[in-house]
C-alpha cells in the first residue's frame, strides 16, 4: 500500500462532511485497505460504564476509510499526488510524488 502512517493526506470521496479535509494518518490496515485519519469520518460509540471506564457514555473516535477515498496531499507545494516507487542509484526503492507540479520529488518517511 502506498499510504504510509504520518503521511500526511486529502479526502477525495465519502461523507459530504469530510470531502476536502485534510489529515494525517494515525493507522493503516493494509489487510483491509484501510487507513484512520486524524480528525475525519469520527463516530460515536455509546459506551455503558465498566470498571475501565466509570462513568461511560458517548465517546467519539476515528472510524477507518478505504484507501482510495484518500490521496497523498504535498505540504511542500500545496497539492494532492499519486505516489509512485522508483529506484535510486544506490538501488534502494523510493516513493516520489507523480504530479508535475512536484517535480517528483521523493517522499521521505518524516515528512
């Protein structure tokens, strides 16, 4: 899959509340094709009180989008890209964005 954890993304489809956000993926299911992203498509889960949790409740939390709904998003040039892997000339695999715009410029994994 070529979401990563801390990528940071765009919602491309979905929920009409939640088309245009942007954020940062906090998990990835690649068995599902899943990612949960910060902030978007939240639910609520009615939670009865237990010895973990006292009080109970409604607790709201991130809910899992399939991966083609979400597109890698540049915080460098302000637009959504595929991604694509290439080799470099130490013959290690490297992602690089697909846009024009970028210049393919390879993604790192602290971005």
């Amino acid at each position: 899959m070529k979401i990563r954890k801390n990528d940071t993304v765009k919602i491309i489809a979905g929920s009409y509340k939640d088309r245009g956000k942007i954020g940062k993926v906090l998990k990835v299911f690649p068995d599902k094709e899943r990612v949960i992203v910060e902030g978007v498509n939240i639910i609520k889960r009615h939670t009865r009180p237990s010895q973990k949790n006292q009080q109970g409740g409604i607790v709201e939390k991130e809910a899992p989008i399939h991966v083609s709904n979400v597109l890698y998003y540049s915080n460098k040039f302000n637009v959504t890209t595929r991604i694509g892997y290439k080799r470099l000339e130490d013959g290690s695999k490297a992602r690089y964005c697909k846009n024009p715009v970028c210049q393919e410029e390879i993604i790192t994994d602290n971005q």
